[in-house]
C-alpha cells in the first residue's frame, strides 16, 4: 500500500531550509530567450546547434553565449537540450559540442542518451530529459546517484506520486515538472510511431506528430466506435490551479513547454506564472526566487489568448476523463458568444467582449473548424456587428445560434509586438563624502555591493535644501540599467555644492562596478559527482524501450549491472509487431467504456467491447491492447517495410554486451 501523500509533504517540509522555486521557460532562438528573461524567467531552455529533441529549433553557439550573458546578469541560467539519442559516429561530434556550450557560460545540459556520461565532459551540471521516462522513485534515485542534479519527471505522475519521488532523492536532486502546454500522449521517450511510419524519429528530434491525426475506432468485430476523431490528441497542460500543491510535493523547477513557440506565446505564458508564483512566494517566506530582479509586465497575461488545444491538469489528481482534444487538434481559442442575425455581407454576435478589427473568429461545422477574419466590428449593446473579410455567403455552415469563439484578439496581440516587460533589480545607495571629494556605493537586492568614488575640491552649497533635493534627482536616474534605486542615504558633514555631470559620472561608475560584481559573483552550478561505486540500475534487462542507440550508452548501463541490453528501435532490430507507443492515456476510459468505471459496459448490439481495438487512418491500422493492472493503453504496429529495410544513416553497427539477447 502506498504511504500516504501528508506524510511524504510532513518529511519535506521538515527538512529543509529556505529554496528556490524556478520558473523555467522555452525558447526557440536567442531573442525569445531574452524575453523570457526579461517576462519572469529564472532560466530558459533553448536548443543548441545539433542533437536537441526539437530539430527545428537550433541556435548557433555564438547566440548561446550572448543569452547566457544577458541571463546571468540577473542570475539566471541557461540550460541547452542535448536530449536526442545519439549515434556512435556522432558522440565525438556531441562531446565536442558539450564543451562549445560550457565555454559558452551555458549552466547545464538536458540529456537522455547514457553514453553522454561515458565521455570526457567539462564540469557542466546534467539535467536529465523528460525523455529519460523518470516514472518511478527507483529511476529517480539511480539518475541522480549516476551524476544527474535536476530532472524532469513524466508529465503522467500524480501529485501522491511525484511526493514519492521527492522522498527517494537526495535533497540536493531538484525535481522539474512540466506545467504548461502541449503534452505528448505516450509516455516521453516512449512513442515510436513516427519512425515506425515515416522513418522520422522522435528520440532523434523529428517527431511527425501521428498523435495529432484523426482516427476511427474499430472493436474486435471492426464495428465503428468512434467515426473520425482525434483519439490519440489530448488537450494542452496546464497545472496553474496546482503550483501549491506541487511545491509541497517537492517540484523546485517549473517548466513551460514550448521550444516551437513564438515570442508571444512565451511572453504571455511565462508572465502569467510569474504572478501566479510571485504571489505564492508573498506566502511562504522558505521558499525563495531562483533568480534576481523584479518583473513588471506592462499587458495583462491570459494563457487563454494563446495556441492551445483547451486545458487540462492531465494526471495531478487522478484519471479523468475529459483530458482528449478529439474535436480538433488546432486552436478555437475563447468562446465569444452566439450569433443572432445574418445580413448579406455580416453576422451579429450577442457577447459581453470586445471586438476589434482584425479579430480571428472560428466556429465548428461538421467536425472541422472554419475561420473568419474581422474585417471591421462596431457595437450595438451587447450586440457586435462583424463584417468579414470571407463573403457571407462562403462561409459553409453559419446559422442562428451557432457559438462563435475567437482565437486572435487583434489588439491584445498588437501590445504584445511592442515592448511588453521590464525587469529591474532593487538597490540602495550609500553617497558619502570622502578626503578627497565624494564616494557612490550601492548594493543590490542579492547582497552585492560596488563603489565608485571621485576626487572633487568641495565648496559649501549655497542653497542646501536644493543641494541635497538635486542630489537625489541626479542619483535616481538609472533609466535603461537592470536597477532601480529603493532608497539613497547621504553621507557628509554639510550640503556641498555638486555638479550634475559628476553625480552622473559617479552613479555610471558604481553601477558598471555593481555589474562587474554581479558577474564576478555569479557561479555556475558544478557537476554533480556519481556515487562510488556506480548504483545499480533498478533493472537487469533493457528493452528497446531504453532507447540504447550507440556502444557508450550500452557501456553505461552494463556498468550499473545491466545485463541484459536490446537495440533501440531506432537500430531496427524489432521486426514484427510491438508497442510503438505506450501512454497513460486510455482511450476507452475516454469513451466509458473501461470495465474498471462499469462491470459489463454494454457496446454495439450488446455486445461488450472487447479488445484488441484497432485504430484507423486511411490505410494506416494500429491496434490498442490495454492493460488495465497497470492502467496504461500500448498502441502496437510495425515498422513499414522499406524503413526496416533501409539501414540506419551513419549508425556503426552496435556491439551489444555479450549477454545480450540473440537476435
């Protein structure tokens, strides 16, 4: 039985002192990475040159470095995906790519290949990827006792869950957990369809998103279940109603998917947890910021105004099951309301929102969703009269009362293309008169201080209230740095006459000395060390779904008493039929009809639908088998025989531990 969630949350908030909660936000490019930081970031994730799971999203070395710069002046990090299972002719590739980054000021890399920790790496500190499938407090346990200091753990667990983790790891092991956008169905690391397909890996970064199809559903009889739906697409995560419950199971690094994502989407997602967290951490004195300075956003932030696919908390509390997207993988955006009239070239829509020209409207007509843009709107009431760009009359399935909803608020958009942040770090400054003319110093928030002096022949002020007055004048302007000032105390013995252009020279040189002192004091995480000798991994025999690609992975595990060690799929040894996704999702829960919610469910002709189930597109078949001790559905296929004929590109032949399986 497991033990109960209250005592696991009594242990962790027992044992430690005063911790850091990081917002962790995407970036697609460097300048995203930028306005992360400047929205509320504590510490973005952004994909390097090569071998990051998203292929797509590459950024050259150098634009690294200037983000890491950028993000260190305020103490955040930056941490490259290097997460894609690697070949062994590109390990030497890899190796020399991991050292780029830690000359580049990177602070940690996301891994999933095991062979990375076979190499000759620098000191970097290694997080390990979503895709390492960290499901269990034994897999927790054995990552970070092999050398790992932060990990994502499956976006599947439940709170009771993850507070089992925490309890396994180390103190020092911080926990990520996803908490905003997409999710994939299958288990991270875990989905082998794409390849299976189209030869296009999702370990390797090229994922073709099978799951975002539609399907019919057949049962055994090949009677139709469901006609037509996206079965295997779920809604978009979005735990903001769970961060307290989350930071008392142990979570310290909350990360928004996104690396695909526009600069909007993470200005907007990334300011609205920076609130939700600012406010909890107004409550709870022990926890702290992981990162320096203040953000102000300067627009409202609503993740509804955003792409998503509708919300869901997915697992946090249990199996639900309403957490399919199966309408419709694309973006309907916020309901507006209904319409009540159409004219010849405009429709009326009752609502209490407001429109503006240029609004993208949508409305669903059999099983598709239909688009209109807002030419111009103008309001009659709680009434709004659009007229479209699309003639009326072109516009299939528009009728009284169908619900309009809108998925680009034109103006909302607009503020965000402009500046829409600012981040400051508080400061209070010392002004004091020396022996020789007159010293700045100032410290900031962290506990850093600089001083600046300069020599100056002093002459009384002729009018000192003004003297004093102009002082804080000239002191407070520190217009485009990363510091505001809070307070200024002064120093001296009487009001001196100072002139304007030395109090500006003065507080340039302290806040260039505040800054040299900042980046003297800023240390970037060490790597942690494996224990001596190496933890045994909580398994002896690897499946291909350990994802074990190249001589150096296979070297790790059989060094943590693995002995027995099979291909990964991607080395297509697995010729017949297997799970090629295996996820938590289930698709006859979502359809009532899993005998655990009734004994007997009755299907079509009352009959019970018995499995296997088969899913259907076009000529692709997959079928579903469930197994229901472990509440998990695999999807099971085969790879498409002129991709297991053709030979892995570039891939030596691996040579598997000598107690391997024979193939």
């Amino acid at each position: 039985m497991a033990r109960s969630y209250t005592r696991y949350i009594l242990r962790i908030m027992t044992s430690t002192s005063t911790q850091t909660l990081e917002l962790l936000a995407p970036a697609k490019t460097a300048s995203i990475g930028r306005e992360a930081i400047l929205h509320g970031a504590d510490a973005v994730y952004i994909g390097g040159p090569s071998f990051g799971a998203r292929d797509k999203a590459g950024n050259a070395i150098s634009d690294i470095a200037a983000l890491a710069e950028f993000a260190h002046r305020f103490h955040a990090r930056i941490f490259v995906a290097l997460n894609t299972i690697l070949h062994d002719s590109e390990l030497e590739a890899a190796r020399k790519l991991v050292y780029d980054c830690y000359d580049a000021g990177v602070d940690a890399l996301i891994v999933q290949d095991m062979g990375l920790l076979q190499l000759d790496l620098p000191p970097i500190a290694l997080h390990a990827s979503t895709q390492c499938d960290i499901r269990t407090p034994e897999k927790a346990r054995f990552l970070s006792e092999a050398g790992f200091s932060q990990m994502v753990l499956a976006r599947e667990l439940t709170i009771n869950e993850i507070a089992e983790v925490r309890a396994a790891v180390p103190q020092d092991t911080v926990l990520e957990h996803f908490i905003h956008g997409a999710l994939c169905v299958a288990y991270s690391g875990q989905c082998y369809i794409s390849h299976a397909h189209t030869g296009r890996s999702a370990n390797r970064g090229d994922c073709s998103q099978a799951c975002r199809l539609p399907y019919t559903l057949q049962d055994k009889q090949g009677r139709v279940v469901a006609f037509e739906k996206h079965l295997l697409s779920v809604k978009d995560n979005n735990q903001s109603a769970n961060l307290r419950a989350l930071i008392d199971a142990g979570i310290r690094s909350f990360k928004i998917e996104g690396r695909y994502k526009d600069a909007p989407y993470v200005k907007n997602i990334t300011g609205y947890y920076r609130q939700l967290l600012d406010e909890i951490l107004g409550e709870r004195p022990e926890l702290a910021r992981a990162s320096s300075g203040t953000t102000r956003l300067l627009f409202t932030p609503d993740p509804d105004k955003t792409f998503h696919r509708g919300a869901t908390d997915y697992f946090s509390h249990g199996r639900k099951a309403d957490i399919g997207a199966f309408d419709t993988p694309t973006f309907t955006g916020t309901l507006l309301g209904t319409i009540s009239k159409i004219g010849p070239d405009w429709l009326e829509i009752e609502t209490n929102a407001t429109l503006a020209n240029g609004d993208g409207l949508n409305y669903l007509h059999k099983r598709e969703v239909r688009g209109l843009r807002a030419n111009s709107v103008k309001q009659s009431g709680g009434v709004w009269r659009v007229w479209p760009n699309e003639k009326i009359a072109e516009l299939q399935g528009l009728r009284l009362g169908l619900e309009i909803s809108r998925n680009s608020d034109h103006d909302w958009e607009l503020a965000l293309t402009r500046k829409s942040a600012e981040r400051r770090m508080g400061i209070s400054g010392v002004f004091a008169e020396t022996a020789n003319g007159f010293a700045l110093t100032l410290r900031d928030e962290d506990g850093i201080s600089a001083t600046a002096s300069v020599n100056f022949d002093k002459q009384a002020a002729q009018h000192p209230a003004e003297a004093e007055n102009n002082l804080h004048q000239q002191l407070n302007r520190f217009g485009n740095t990363d510091f505001e000032l809070h307070d200024l105390a002064i120093h001296w013995s009487q009001p001196w006459f100072v002139p304007g252009s030395l109090l500006n020279k003065l507080r340039r040189d302290a806040v260039e000395a505040l800054q040299a002192a900042r980046t003297t004091a800023y240390a970037r995480p060490a790597r942690k060390a494996a224990v001596e000798p190496p933890a045994q991994y909580p398994e002896e025999t690897l499946s291909y779904l350990a994802n074990v690609y190249n001589s150096a992975a296979q070297s790790f595990y059989a060094r943590h008493g693995v002995k027995l060690i099979a291909a990964a799929y991607e080395q297509h040894e697995e010729a017949g039929d297997v799970s090629l996704m295996i996820t938590r999702h289930c698709i006859r829960y979502s359809l009532s009809l899993c005998p655990k919610q009734a004994k007997g469910v009755i299907g079509v002709q009352g009959q019970v639908r018995a499995e296997p189930m088969t899913l259907v597109n076009g000529s692709e078949k997959l079928t579903l088998k469930f197994d229901c001790r472990a509440c998990e559905m695999h999807v099971v296929g085969k790879m498409k025989k002129h991709i297991l004929g053709s030979a892995p590109p570039a891939v030596a032949p691996l040579v598997f531990h000598k107690n391997s399986p024979a193939k």
